[in-house]
C-alpha cells in the first residue's frame, strides 16, 4: 500500500509516518526501480499502531525504540519490557505527586481567599508574588 493508505490503515496522518520513518521506528520501504510509489507492508501499519499505542500509555519514542528493538532481540525477555514498563510508572507517579501538591497549595490559597476584599489585599497574587 502507498504511504497514505498506510497511514490511514493506522489511524496517524502521512506526517506521522514520514517522522516515525526519520526516527528510524519504522523502516522506510525501498523506491521501487522502476519508478512508481514506495509499498508499505501491512506489518509497517503494525508497527505504527504499537508505537501509537505505548505513546497513549505514555512512554516516550526513545522508550518505544527500545521495546520494538527488544520485539526483535534474540534472547529478550519479558523482565526487559516489564523493567521498562516499571520506570515509566515511577516517572507517572513522581508527576502524579508533583500534581497532587500543586492542587494542594491551590486549595489552600482558595481557601484563604478574602473574596469579597478588593484587589490590593488578594492573598493568592501575594503568595505567587513571594513565590517570584
């Protein structure tokens, strides 16, 4: 199939492919000699529809060069993508955490909000000017 099919096939625009292809997650088919357009394998729309799926689960495409290129290692194992797997999910959590506080300090500067005070005694510009 042309590039277009290809990627309609896997839900992405030919953008998509072309910078997968630059990043060397997919592997760019070879010009055919006799002129005409490349054919992409219905593995290659696979391919694109992993890498789509780990991004949705949030690993990055370094991460996702790593596991397709363990999907092809003689020898990987599962402890491999599992140990992958388990960074990623300490990295969310540390974010979650980082959140978590965030929403905290807001609470806080909500709740002593004077509201109803004029600008000039608005407790939450004076706390993120202090935090300046």
């Amino acid at each position: 199939m042309k590039i277009g099919q290809a990627a309609n096939a896997a839900g992405v625009n030919v953008e998509t492919v072309r910078y997968y292809e630059r990043r060397g997650l997919i592997a760019r088919p070879p010009k055919p000699t006799t002129g005409g357009f490349r054919q992409y394998a219905p593995s290659t729309v696979r391919c694109i529809r992993f890498v789509k799926d780990a991004q949705k689960i949030g690993f990055s495409l370094a991460e996702i060069s790593e596991l397709l290129s363990l999907r092809v290692q003689p020898g990987a194992t599962c402890r491999e993508v599992r140990s992958l797997a388990e960074q990623r999910r300490a990295e969310v959590q540390e974010r979650l955490n980082d959140l978590q506080r965030i929403a905290d300090v807001l609470d806080e500067l909500i709740d002593t909000c004077p509201d109803k005070e004029s600008l000039g005694a608005c407790s939450i510009l004076e706390a993120i000017e202090r935090e300046a």
